[in-house]
C-alpha cells in the first residue's frame, strides 16, 4: 500500500500522469483487493481524495462528503482542472454549516471517476494500457467499501456524520446500511433508496449518445488519441435538464433569443437556453471522462437498497442507532419528494431517530448545490445538536 499526491490519468488528456492535478491518494495493492459486487476484484485501487480541517485526538470528528455524478474530491478548495471553487463551497468551510473549525472533512473521489481514484482511464496493471471496458462495472455499495478502506488506512473507526445529495445521497444510504455502527449521523439530500425507470432511461439515452459517437472507438479512444466529446456532450446536456425546474428555466430563460433580435430560421442556437446548453455540453467534456460517466450512471441504475435486504427497505436499517436527517426539495423531479420519504417511512419503520424537511424551491434538483438557507439552517442545525450529544467541542 502507498501513499502519494498524484491523481492519475483524467478524462481524454494525454495518458501522461505527471501533467495531471495533485490530490493526495492511496493505492492499495494485491494483497489487499477491493472485492466487488460483481464477484470481481480490483488489485490495484487508488482513491484519490481531499480533507479539511482538523482530526481531533480521538478521530470522533470526521465528516466524509459524497459526491455526485459529475462531482468530485474537492469540495471547497478550487478545482484544479476548472479553476473554480469547490463544488460544496457554499456548504463546506470555516463558520459554514458543515464547519471545518469543528469537523474534519474528508471527500474521496468514487472509484469508477475519473479524479485521481481508479477508473476505466486509468492504467490496468495487466495491461499497461487505460482499462476502458476493462474496469469491471462498479456499483454504489463497491464506492463505499473503497471509502471505508481508505479510512482504514486514515486510522478512522467511526464517522460522526455521512453526506451527500443526489449520487452522494445514494452512497449516505450504503453507509448507515452497510456500517451502522461506523455512522453516528447520516445526511441523505435529494436521494432515493433505488432509481426508478424514468431515471433509468434517462441515464440510457446519455449512455447511448456517448457510444454513438464514431470517436468513441469502443470504449478505447484513449489508446487511439481521439474524444467521443459530441457524444459526452450531448448525453451531459440532456442530464443537466433533469436537474433543473420548468420554473427555474422559465424564470432565467424563458422564450428569450441568443444575441439576436429574431429568428435564423436555421438549427443555430436562436434561444438562450439552447446556448446554455451548449456550454454546459462543451465545458463538461474537458473535465470529465466518457467512460467513467457510463460507469458512474451504471451504479445508480443498479442501486436498490431494498433489493439487497429481502426486498424491504426497512430491513436496511434494522438496529441502527445512527441518527438521520433526511431533506427533499418541492421542484426536483428527478429524486421528488416521494423518493425521500420513502426512506423516511423505512427509517420510522426500523425505529431509527430521523428528522425530514421538504424545502420550498423551484431550483430543482440543483437545489442542494445551491444558495439555499433553509438547507443551510438545517444542516448546520441537525449537525450542532448532534455534535451536542456526542460531546463534541464546539
């Protein structure tokens, strides 16, 4: 096992290790594999990842962050890739809600990324060339065993609190099912307990524009120098809809023209939301790798809690003492309301000490990246009461 700051092979850049970002990482060899679900097993993972703060003599003050599909490690330093902040940065810092005076908070990026930990662009060892199709297919409940081996090796037995929306809210889940007794607090935000059909398909079309591109070679277009970006770019456009509201959209776009005071009557992009989406299409590509997004949606697709514990959620949570604070919001169609309260329902069910809060937004799923206080005030205050019973020093 080794430690370093290297963070790997990213995205379509040359496969040239030494002109990628630093991010302190941890590879753990053969003799310690991660063992998948699939049956499979990767010898030589590396977890790439970021903390801030301090740990506290008794390691009782750690806060691990979950990422999100298209997240990464840092969350509130400056991206090393974009060059902006942290993408938790309004949540994560001094005097923030989760307050790196008081916690110590760790963000690892998930194994099948493509920011230092193992993924299809990185290196098989068998091989020496990218893994591409290669990597075995990963799936939330193998992100969170990497992560619990990384702490392992960190010296961290316990975490006072798991948090994460979206992706990340689906690994807070595997956490307090899988290692109750290594969560004191849980923080799902605009999650669900398995995806549902709808999402599914929205996760195949994203996955088929990617391998409909001609660059995409396969899964190999690395090794022959090329970039499936008009696919990547696509299938991120059509995400990054799911994301949003019918009223956010209306309100920052609505029928509003591009630069131009009437129609081309052509396919150029006449309307502001279509330039938008263009942008978010364009700049995507140059921080994200093709195949880590169809491993990264492939995991959530195949999340479903209950299935893994005789098809009732409940059973999930049997036992657990782990305190949770679960939180939806109003506009977000893509993990509504319902979903959330699924859990909810389940947590009841098994006893468990749960708070729920639905906020009032039509930001959609975004919401929990964004400004939004009440979000801010709930978990600053769900964390203060729970630092409170654990003795922690304010």
């Amino acid at each position: 096992m080794t430690e370093t700051r290297d963070a790997g092979t990213l995205s379509h850049r040359a496969n040239d290790e030494s002109t990628q970002p630093s991010s302190p990482s941890v590879t753990f060899g053969p003799d310690r594999p991660l063992e998948l679900d699939s049956g499979a097993r990767i010898e030589d993972l590396r977890i790439a990842y970021q903390t801030y703060g301090r740990l506290n003599d008794d390691c009782s003050n750690a806060v691990l962050i979950c990422h999100a599909l298209t997240g990464d490690q840092h969350v509130a330093n400056t991206n090393p890739v974009t060059g902006k902040p942290g993408w938790w940065s309004l949540m994560v810092g001094p005097g923030k809600p989760i307050d790196t005076d008081r916690f110590f908070v760790i963000c690892t990026n998930v194994v099948g990324g493509c920011m230092g930990s193992t993924g299809p662009a990185s290196i098989n060892p068998a091989t020496g060339r990218p893994y591409g199709l290669d990597l075995p297919v990963i799936t939330v409940g193998d992100m969170v065993r990497a992560q619990a081996m990384l702490l392992d090796h960190l010296g961290i037995e316990t975490l006072f609190s798991v948090a994460g929306g979206s992706l990340g809210g689906m690994q807070v889940l595997q956490w307090a099912a899988a290692y109750p007794e290594r969560v004191f607090s849980a923080l799902p935000i605009a999650t669900a307990a398995r995806h549902t059909s709808q999402n599914i398909a929205f996760h195949e079309v994203g996955r088929q524009a990617v391998m409909a591109d001609p660059d995409w070679r396969h899964g190999r277009y690395l090794e022959e120098g090329v970039n499936p970006s008009k696919g990547l770019a696509v299938a991120r456009m059509a995400a990054h809809v799911t994301y949003l509201s019918d009223e956010a959209l209306h309100r920052k776009f609505g029928r509003n023209l591009q630069d131009r005071d009437s129609l081309t009557f052509g396919f150029d992009a006449d309307f502001q939301i279509e330039s938008y989406l263009r942008h978010q299409g364009s700049s995507f590509v140059e921080r994200f790798d093709a195949n880590s997004y169809l491993y990264l949606t492939r995991a959530m697709d195949y999340f479903d809690l209950a299935e893994t514990h005789d098809g009732r959620l409940v059973n999930a949570f049997l036992g657990t003492s782990t305190r949770f604070c679960v939180a939806s919001f109003t506009s977000d169609w893509l993990f509504p309301t319902v979903e959330n309260k699924a859990v909810v329902r389940a947590l009841n069910g098994a006893g468990a000490s749960v708070s729920f809060v639905e906020i009032a937004t039509d930001r959609g799923h975004d919401a929990f990246l964004l400004d939004e206080p009440e979000l801010f005030a709930t978990i600053r205050g769900f964390l203060s009461a729970a630092a409170d019973a654990r003795g922690l020093a304010a």
